[in-house]
C-alpha cells in the first residue's frame, strides 16, 4: 500500500516539479526501529514521483556520508544534499505529520540552491563569524 495516496501524490508531483538540479537522500534505517521501514518506502515513493531524486540505502554505518553524525543517531536518518554536496540537510525519523511539508521544502530549497531570506543586519551579523558554524533546528508540531 502507498504511503501517498492520490491527491496527496499530485500535490507532491506539482510541489517537486520545481526541483532544479538532481537531490541525492542517503538513508540510514536503524534496525528494529519502528519508522525505518516506512522511511524507506516514503523516500522510495518521492523518488519515483521526480526522478530528480536519487536514494542510497545504506545498511552499514554512517560514517562514510557523515562522521559528524555517528554518535548523534536514535533513529532512522536522511541526508539531503545536491550531487556535490554543497548544502546538506538531516532528518531523523518519520516526518509522518507537519514534518512531511518541512522535508518538500528542504528538498526544493537543496535542489534550487535558494539562499535563505535572511535581513540585512542577520546578514552582516553572520558575516563576523570566521569558523564553520553547526546549525540545528528541530521541527514538531507540539
């Protein structure tokens, strides 16, 4: 059974025909975990929706895609990047409600190369930084 049903998948179609260039998923279920199977099926459904999007499943560790993320995995994880991995985003678990809509999002948004819309003074504010900088933003509906 299809985790997108009809309408749901049109909407998805017409949301992802904006992908420009190709977005590369490496999905790293975790055994046993109760999201892992339904991550799968979900990445594999979007991908046959825009065949922009290519998944690798991965059964082994996630050090060879992302070492800063190996102590940091309670659940099934998603990397989201461009082929040449100029932006990357994570996703931990099943975005099964209002998360669905953060991760279309984040897809457009990696394959586009969109800038954020940032102010003028957020702008100038980053630009003092001079070491690399680790964002997280976690999404719940709660």
């Amino acid at each position: 059974m299809a985790l997108l049903g009809p309408g749901i998948e049109a909407q998805v179609r017409a949301l992802l025909s904006r992908l420009d260039d190709p977005v590369v998923l490496h999905y790293f279920p975790v055994d046993g975990h109760p999201s892992s199977d339904s991550m799968q099926r979900l990445l594999d459904e979007l991908a046959w929706v825009n065949p922009k999007l290519r998944v690798f499943h991965h059964a082994g560790p996630i050090l060879p895609v992302a070492p800063e993320m190996a102590d940091d995995r309670e659940g099934p994880v998603t990397v989201v990047s461009t082929s040449d991995a100029a932006a990357s985003i994570r996703f931990l678990g099943f975005p099964g409600g209002h998360e669905f809509a953060v991760l279309l999002q984040s897809l457009v948004a990696v394959s586009t190369r969109r800038d954020p819309q940032l102010g003028t003074g957020t702008k100038q504010f980053l630009a003092g930084f001079r070491h690399p900088l680790h964002f997280q933003v976690f999404v719940t509906p709660t």
